[in-house]
C-alpha cells in the first residue's frame, strides 16, 4: 500500500547530489513510499541563513512547511542533514510565540506547525524498518565491509532533531546490516568533515576529511556510506586534494546509503547514479556481482 508524505529535496538534490535524490526516489518507490514533491519550494537557507537571521532563517523553512500543510500532508522527509536541521530547528524556534509571531509576519500566510519533518534515514527505520527492507534484497552485500558517516548534524541539536543517539548513532548501521554488509565500527560517525569550509579554508576541510578517511581505512573499511550531500563531496571529492596535502593514497569509495540500499535491491544502475561518484565504486560493487554471478 502506498503511503505518501511531502518531499523536500532541498537544492543540492537537483544539482549536486543529483545521485542522492535519484537512488531515494528509486528506493522510495520500492519500498511502497509514495514521495509527493513539495510545490513551488524554496531554499531552506541551508547553512549559512541562521548566521545572519535567525527570524528570516526561520521563515524560508517555514514558508516550505506551510506548503506542506496546503497540501493537506502531516510529514515531510528530506533526505538532506542540512535541510533537516533547518525545517526541524525551525519548528523547534516557532513554539515560542513571540518568535512565531515574528517569521509569520514575514510569510502570506501564518505556519501552523501541523507537520512533523523527518529525514530519509528516519522514515526508512521508522515507517518502513530493517526487516521489510532486509526481505527487498535481492544482492546482498556480502563480504563488503562498511563504516557509516553520520556527520555532525543528522542527530543534533538533539532537543530539535529527535532521532537516534546524537553522539553514537546506528539507524544506518541497522540499515546497512539488513542489506547484509558487515558494518565496521567507526568511532568517527558524528565528527565533523568541515563542511562548508571548502571554499574559505581548504586546509581545514582537507585535515578533517584526511583524519575520516585514515580512520576509515585503519577500521578495515572499503567504503564509507553517508547521508549527507556536504559529506560526500568532501569526502569523495577532494580525496585528490587529501592525497597530496598528507602524502596518502585513498582510493575509498562514498555512497549515499540510498545507492547501496538500490543495488542490494536489484535497482537499474541508471537510478542509482553511481556514475557520478568521483572515485569509482565498481572494484567495492564488483564483489557483490561477482558473488551473485
């Protein structure tokens, strides 16, 4: 039975993560979640608004989840930690009057706070659960070993996200296990990668994703598994600019988790958008092909 919620992609979805929001609408649709794109959204004001705003910062999520609530849904999923943090820090703010009062002037028409926001990750293990998941595998991931990037924001401030543990997370370890990989421990889950810091210090971004890979590596992983856009370009991308500022040479694969749960469920490639990751997945894939040969 289909179940619909509202669905934010937030922009990085359709531009930078494109492979993000393809392989979640595939799994989604998989999995009997109907995914009702939100209309005419806007920018949440990601990571930079609340720096200078917090009403206006406020105002762009709520204006997106008043769309929610024209379109008569009581959820939204993001598959975005930034996002997320954004919508729920948002409705978190608003529960106090004066503050609502304050970004409600600012929007055509007054937020309610009728909608619940939840990640991918959350409606995955909450609505959907690792057993029905683990019964739509048709390639398990066998013999692949895993180590599950949080990142900082998917479970905090914990007060507003409400979800998993905020300093030792496992709803991606459970969903990873369910597609049969052996998840390595990964004492690094919720650190920070650096984020945005790319562009104004590259030398901070480059220590901090360096530390993650070498720690990746030393646990015994081939492949780090994320559910953040920021998290994977940094990781996946600038493994060129960690190779040379630290003299390594990581040749480590980053998924989104919603690649992984494609493949392991027989998805086409074509909708999982493994092509574009920067370091190639296929030597990691190759393993669970070969076994399923």
């Amino acid at each position: 039975m289909s179940d619909a919620l509202a669905y934010y992609p937030g922009c990085s979805g359709l531009g930078t993560s494109r492979e993000y929001d393809v392989s979640t609408r595939a799994v989604c649709a998989a999995l009997g979640l109907e995914l009702v794109d939100i209309p005419d959204w806007s920018c949440c004001g990601s990571s930079p608004a609340h720096t200078l705003d917090h009403t206006l910062s406020a105002a762009l999520s709520a204006r997106n989840l008043e769309l929610v609530e024209a379109m008569g849904l009581g959820l939204a999923a993001t598959p975005c930690p930034s996002c997320l943090k954004n919508l729920k820090t948002a409705t978190h703010r608003m529960e106090s009057a004066a503050f609502r009062d304050r970004v409600n002037q600012l929007l055509d028409r007054p937020h309610r706070g009728s909608v619940k926001t939840m990640s991918v990750l959350q409606v995955m293990v909450e609505r959907i659960g690792n057993a029905a998941i683990a019964a739509r595998v048709r390639r398990p991931l066998e013999g692949i070993r895993l180590a599950p990037y949080y990142g900082c924001i998917m479970n905090r401030p914990p007060e507003a996200m409400e979800f998993d543990d905020p300093e030792n997370p496992t709803a991606m370890d459970g969903v990873l296990s369910a597609l049969g990989a052996e998840v390595r421990p990964f004492p690094l889950k919720v650190e920070c990668c650096g984020a945005s810091f790319g562009v104004p210090r590259k030398d901070v971004v480059v220590r901090l994703t360096g530390k993650l890979l070498a720690c990746a590596k030393d646990c015994g992983a081939d492949a780090v598994v994320v559910a953040c856009p920021m998290c994977q370009m940094n990781l996946d991308l600038r493994q060129g600019q960690v190779n040379r500022a630290m003299n390594e040479e990581f040749e480590m694969p980053v998924f989104y988790f919603t690649q992984l749960m494609g493949f392991a469920m027989g998805l086409p490639e074509k909708d999982l958008g493994m092509g574009k990751l920067n370091v190639s997945p296929w030597p990691v894939l190759s393993k669970v092909l070969a076994a399923a040969s």
